[in-house]
C-alpha cells in the first residue's frame, strides 16, 4: 500500500511517501491512521490529532471508514486552504 | 457540457488570453465572469509556498468543473491554479465562466472559487521576513461559502 | 471610498490592462472579480448599436458604483461601457471590482452588472441582414435581477 | 426648458433635442408629457403610451410628479436596456 503525506502531515512525518504493509485486521482509513501513528515518534506526532487531519483514498477524499487494501494510494493531509 | 481547461502550474497564467481562448469563434456567449485571488501581504507576509496533491488535484478540480457544468448552461470554464512560491500581489487562482446569460456565468464563478477553496488538494505555507513560516489554516467561513451551494459537494469533499 | 473609474466609449477595452491598474502597487487585495458582456448574435444579428444620454450616463454609473463602495469593503471597482456599432462577439461593458476578501469582489461585481442593465441610460438597437432593426425591449428579469439587492436603488431608476 | 430624445421616442419625435417654452401650468413632468404630445404627429406618436416612457429631469431619472421648471433639462427615453 502507497501512502503520501502533504503539508505540515509531511512535515511531522518526515517522509513525503512510503510504502506499508499493514496486518490484515488494518481494514480502513481510520484503522490505517492508528496503524501508522505507531509506526515513529513522527508518525505519532503527525496522526496526535485526528480530527485535523483528512484523507484520499485513491486521490478521492475519503471518510474514515472508507476500506483501504493493499493496492490503494492512500494519503493524509490537513484541510486546505487552496484557492 | 461545456468546454472545461484545467490546468495546475508554476507559472502566472494571462487572463486575457484565457478569456480569449474561452470565447473564440462564438458568438453565443452573452457574458465571461472571471475570478483572480491574488496573494495578500497580510501581517508582513513575504511569500506564498503552495503544495498540491499532484493527479488528485487535477481530477478534484474537473470534478467541480463538471459540477458547475451541470448546474448552470456553461459555454465552458476555466480553471487554472498556481502552485510554489509566490510573492505578495502576484495571482494564485484564476476562474473563467462563459454563458449565454449573465447570471449562469456570475453564479457558477462564485461556485467554482467556493468549492476550489475546499474541495481541492492545496494547501498554502507563509513565509515571513526572518524565516518564520505557518500554514495556513482552513477557515470555518470557506466551509460556509462553499455550503452555500446547498446541494452536496461533486465529492465527499469536507 | 475605493477607486473608481468610469468610462464610456466607442473603443474596446482591454481586460487584462484594467485589471493591472486596478491592482497597481497594491498587495492588499485579495480578489479581483469581473464581467464582461458580450454581444451576442441572436436570430441572425448583424450589429448592435448602443445610445446612451451622455452627461447622465457618466452620473447613474459613478452613482451605482459609488453604491458598490459604500456596500462592500472595494479597493476599487471600474465600469466601463462602449456605445456605438458593434458586431456580434464584441465585448460590450466590464465591470472590475477588487477587495481584500472574494466574496466582496464577486457580490459588487454581480450588484454592477444587475444595476447598469436597469439603472444607467444606455439604448440597444438591433440591426439584421436585409436592414431590418429593432429596439432591445428591456426585460422584466433584468428589473427581477437588480431588485434582488433588497435595498433601494442608488437613484430612483425604475 | 430644453428637451431631450433618446431612442425610439427620438425617431418618433423626429429631433434628438428642442427648445420649449410651455405654458406656467405645465408643472411637473407628466403636464410635460401631455403637453408635448399636443405639439406634433410625431410628438403625439412618442408619447401616445405613456406607460413605455421613462424620463429623467437635470440628468436624474425622474416621476411624472417631479416638478419642472424653465432652467431644466428634461429627457424622455424608453426604459433603459444597457449592460
């Protein structure tokens, strides 16, 4: 499974992508984020606050329940602020 | 449905030019409505960083594009967005909207440039003199204004 | 008060040039919105010809605009409107608007387009092939349009 | 008291502007109307519905109550269809 970070998530995670392989019972974005907040200190402080941060799951915004599978791209990042 | 230009890039875009392209060999269109958010030097501001979701951003923006094309008779419109570092008064966004009638192309502008500043993977890092930097955070009245258009989102979109 | 410009003319305008003195210096504005009209070739329209009274039509736009500025928060707004033969596909009136906040810029525009179709002394006359003409009938959802700004009109123009 | 045409009510008329003197009862813009109309077959086409005129005293629009006087510079036209 792909996963990209943008903005200050980027930042916190250190990384811009990566490649995971998360256990089976890792079924959703939410899953996922707990997952992953495990994974370094960086990680932990990036995923601290979940409610600042939203997700793409196949480059379509995403709910956290939404199902992630090792195929997808999933990325995390902050609300923007485009436009 | 209209003829819909996206684009995402680093360099300014010609506004002029845009409204040309958009109207060429028509005469059908009654009215082009633009919209061009530039960078404001608000509280010493030195520049804009903009990052995107490359692929993401594209199709988030078509989406909204489609959105709009199908709410209101669009002859066509174009959406072109800036991303890196840019300086205080230079442009960032640009909206282009062309209709037969003067009201599709006002409205579906004000809706374009609504939904971009929420349903569109950008996000915006100030830099200040001395080397301080913040991003900028979402803001609760973007969510409004883009509420506004009362039917749901072309996406999920928060 | 921001800065306002106002013009009549038989020459086209330029756009971009309008935009580009209108934020000239500045890097407080935050969104430039405009409307161009255009004219359309309906029914197999070979040129419009526009009237206008000189001397008031200078006085009920500076008097619309001068409205703008006193509703919304405008580092400037500028009308300009052409008189005279145009063919189809030519760009008949912009309208410019700048603020430091979008929906400003976008609000005034749409309240400067509503109101010039109803409240400054311009007169439309269609010509056809074979010399056939008319005069533009004013529309009531022009009046519907400019009246949705709830408040009463910058003059008492019906 | 100079009047002025535009538009149609000027073809109608047959002038673009005229000099007139009417007589002291003629006090407001609806005894101008009626009292033009008296002064020609054009003028009496111009203004034969009085419902499809507009007018405007000393460059404002103005009601057919609105006073008039000698010094003014009075305009009849069709409602306005510019933008």
């Amino acid at each position: 499974m792909r996963v990209l970070y943008f903005a200050w998530v980027r930042q916190k995670v250190g990384i811009a992508e990566e490649e995971v392989a998360p256990p089976p019972e890792v079924a959703d974005v939410a899953g996922l984020m707990a997952w992953l907040s495990r994974q370094s200190p960086g990680h932990a402080a990036a995923f601290a606050n979940a409610g600042q941060i939203r997700a793409a799951v196949n480059q379509d915004f995403a709910a956290p329940d939404q199902p992630v599978g090792p195929a997808d791209e999933v990325a995390f990042f902050p609300p923007v602020t485009g436009g | 449905m209209g003829q819909v230009t996206v684009r995402v890039q680093e360099a300014p875009f010609d506004l002029a030019a845009e409204s040309a392209a958009l109207a060429a060999g028509r005469t059908d269109i009654g009215g082009l409505a633009s919209f061009v958010g530039l960078c404001r030097a608000d509280d010493g501001l030195a520049a804009l960083v903009l990052e995107h979701y490359p692929g993401m951003t594209e199709r988030a923006i078509a989406r909204i594009a489609a959105e709009a094309c199908a709410r209101w008779p669009l002859s066509g419109c174009t959406v072109i967005h800036r991303v890196g570092r840019l300086a205080p008064g230079a442009p960032i966004v640009l909206v282009l909207t062309a209709s037969t009638h003067r009201a599709a192309a006002l409205e579906s502008c004000a809706f374009l440039i609504d939904w971009l500043k929420t349903g569109a993977p950008f996000w915006k890092r100030e830099e200040f003199a001395g080397g301080r930097d913040r991003w900028v955070e979402a803001k609760s009245a973007d969510d409004a204004a883009a509420a506004r258009w009362s039917a749901p989102p072309p996406d999920g979109g928060t």
